[in-house]
C-alpha cells in the first residue's frame, strides 16, 4: 500500500485526511493483528502434535479451537461497544496483553484443561484485534477507502497466517513445543511497545462524539446501539455474507486441513504445509483484487460474495466426490485457490454493514457482521470433529457439514439483499441532501 494510493481518494465533508501519517498509525494497529492471526492459527500446523501432547480424539482436538472461536464471536459485540466508547489503543492495548498470555500459557501447559483455558484467553485478546483496525481505518482514511483498507488489513492478517504456516511449523518441529510456542508469544510484548509508542485513535481535529453525550452513555445506550445497528438490513446482510463466505477456509486452516491433506488424501505433511501456503497466498493476491474492485464498483460487492459461494460449493464436492481412494493433486490445488478467495469475500460484509451505519456505530455493527463467520466456524469444527468419530475417520462425511452452512447462510443472503440495497439508496439519497449544505 502506498501512501499516494490513500491520499488520493476523494474526500468527502468531514473526511479524515488520509496520507504518511494515516498510513503510519494504521500499520501499528494492524501489527496488532498480525501477531494475533499467528497466534490464532498457531494451532492449524500443530493439531497432530497437540493431539500427541495431550492424549485427545478428533472430537477434544476440535475443542480447542471451537472454544477459542466461541470466546472470539462470543465477545464481539461486547468489544465493538468498548471500541465506540473507549477509543482503538485502550481496547488494543488490552488484547494484546490477553493473547500474549494466552500464547505463552498455551506453551507451558502441561494438561489439557490448562491449555483449553489459555486458547480462551487467546481468543478473548484476538477478539480486541480485527474491530479495532477497522475502525482505526475510518478515524485515518476518507471513507471511499473503507474497502481496500479493510481489504489490505485482511490481507496482512493472511501474513500472518503465512508465518504461522511457514515458520512457526519449522520451529515447531525444531526446537518443540515449548520453546515454540513461548518464543512465538514475545512478539506480542514487541507489538505492545510500538503500540504504546505510536497509536494514535483519530487525526487531529476529528475526534469523535464523546460517548456520553448519546443516550447518557449508561445500559440504555448500550441496548440502543446493539438494536439500531441490528435494525439496518445492510447489518444482517453483512453478517449473513461473512457467515457463508469465511468459514470453509478458516476450518480449513484452522484445525482440520493439515489432517484431511494427510490422513484423508495421503500427502506428507511437507506437502500438506505447501498446499495451506497456497491458500494464503491466494487470499493474499484475491483480497487485493476484490478491494480494487469494490472500491471502484459497489455493485460488485454481492456478485463477488456469492461467486465465491458457488466456487466453493462445486470445487468441495468435485473433491469429496472423486471416485478414487485420493483426488489428484491438480483438484487439491484448486480447492486451495478456491479456498483463498473465502477470506477476501467475507471482508464484504463489511461493505454492507459500513454505510448503513453512521460513524458512533461502526464499533458496533463490525461487531455484528464479524460474528458471523466465527459462528459458522466454530459450528463447522464441533461438527467435522463429531462426524471424524462417529464414521471412524471418514472425511468425506465429515466434511459434508459444510455444504449446510453454505445453504443457511446462502437463504438469507438472498432474502435480505434486497431491503439492504433499497435501504443503503435512501441513506445515500440522505447523505448527498445535507452535503449541499455543508461548506467544504
């Protein structure tokens, strides 16, 4: 991303500035991020050695992820309420002293109990992350940047889904567990420095409304919030999407890709590790074309979400269908790429809960939307590891649960298109009638 590239968005009246110092600031906070989606997917290249370490089946296995994602979508729309009455460094500040715990907890725990408490207190901390960086990029940037900044920090999220598949699995299997896993936890204390250091909530000059001045900042508020936010269509639709969109690849390089490509499909984990590369760097490469092309087209945004559905859908089933014992390679590669496309389209869920909110509601309707996709995950893992017990193993089955996700998620993408399109018109109608009265 190129400081140019932000500031040469067009502004719009009351507009952040944008430029070096937007882009500056924004980087600390998604280096929080970063760290955090390492340490989120630290568990995806080691489940088959957290399964040795701690003595567990499929379906304990999966606990350990279904609890840190239930604690991630459970504490969503609790912190997009602390981002919009706290600011971005104070709510950041406190995740990133959560999941550097519970990334360092993770590595001494000498029993499973121990280690299913320290990935909930991980997933407490990465839940502070994602809610935060979004509504750091609309204190920075004009809000015609609103995709592809949430694109881009999408992306570097996939970076550090790529340094937890490359690196930390060598280290993993180099110096162990606990040197692993410890060592990995002192990038939180690094990002926590810089944080301090250099974050910023807003520019100067557009400080937001002080929260007590809405609705006397009391219960009565937080309700009014949650129910407002709720209320726009362009909200559920946005969950809706993220629902039905991230999920597939998220399970995938969550928990349960690493045993699938080797258990299921006979690949050495050499191989395995190369093939969950490619879905990052695909996600990487996508997520740069989707922020492109929502930014400049926002009819798209539907179009891309649900192409990316489809895709999904037909590629799992030419894959669980193929009639041999394993798919070809050829097959495996394509899911993978297909695979990379999940991530980016979840991200336009964004796209539809941002404008049918105004500003003191972002927090929470990111919140909202971002549930989504977690809940679907964490649904989606109960589920494979429940089937990997009861078929003995059997992936195509297991993996079968996907396809209903996508069904639920796909029904009501399709049934509330339509209000959030006529609903997102009005607003925009709204918005243009008070700028001719506003003095640029």
């Amino acid at each position: 991303m190129t400081t140019g590239a932000m500031a040469a968005a067009p502004r719009l009246p009351g507009d952040p500035p944008g430029g070096r110092r937007a882009v500056l600031v924004w980087s600390v906070g998604v280096s929080v991020y970063f760290v955090a989606v390492i340490f989120r997917t630290s568990l995806g290249v080691a489940g088959l050695d957290a399964a040795d370490r701690f003595h567990v089946n499929a379906s304990a296995l999966s606990t350990f992820s279904i609890l840190q994602l239930l604690v991630y979508a459970g504490m969503q729309i609790p912190v997009g309420l602390m981002v919009d009455r706290l600011g971005t460094k104070k709510v950041l500040t406190l995740g990133v002293v959560l999941f550097t715990l519970g990334q360092l907890g993770f590595a001494l725990s000498p029993s499973y109990g121990m280690a299913l408490a320290s990935r909930a207190l991980l997933g407490c901390g990465d839940a502070m992350t994602f809610i935060s960086v979004l509504r750091l990029g609309t204190r920075w940037f004009p809000v015609r940047r609103g995709p592809l900044v949430a694109q881009l920090a999408g992306l570097v999220g996939m970076a550090g889904n790529l340094v937890s598949t490359l690196v930390l699995a060598r280290v993993l299997h180099e110096v162990g567990w606990t040197t692993a896993f410890a060592g990995s936890a002192l990038a939180g204390v690094v990002v926590l420095v810089v944080m301090a250091v250099f974050l910023k909530d807003h520019p100067e000059g557009h400080e937001p409304e002080p929260p007590a001045a809405r609705s006397g900042g009391g219960p009565g508020f937080v309700r009014e919030q949650i129910a407002l936010s709720w209320r726009e269509p362009g909200t559920r639709l946005g969950l809706w999407v993220h629902f039905t969109t991230q999920f597939p690849a998220m399970v995938f390089l969550l928990l349960w890709g690493l045993p699938f490509l080797v258990e299921a499909q006979g690949l050495s984990r050499g191989a395995a590790g190369d093939l969950l590369t490619l879905i990052v760097l695909a996600n990487m490469a996508i997520g740069l074309v989707f922020g492109q092309v929502v930014a400049r087209h926002h009819t798209a945004r539907l179009p891309l979400a649900l192409g990316t559905v489809g895709a999904t859908a037909a590629v799992w089933a030419a894959t669980l269908a193929w009639p041999g014992a394993h798919a070809p390679l050829w097959l495996l590669v394509v899911l993978c790429v297909v695979l990379g496309a999940c991530g980016p389209a979840s991200m336009i869920g964004f796209d539809f809960a941002r404008p049918a909110n105004p500003p003191e509601r972002q927090g929470t309707a990111s919140g909202i939307t971002n549930m989504g996709g977690f809940i679907a995950s964490m649904t989606t893992l109960f589920a494979v590891g429940v089937l990997l017990d009861a078929t003995g193993d059997n992936y195509r089955i297991a993996f079968s649960a996907v396809f209903v996700l996508e069904a639920v998620g796909l029904s009501q993408i399709l049934r509330l298109r339509t209000r959030a399109a006529r609903r997102e018109r009005e607003r925009l109608v709204a918005s243009r009638v008070e700028t001719v009265h506003v003095p640029v």
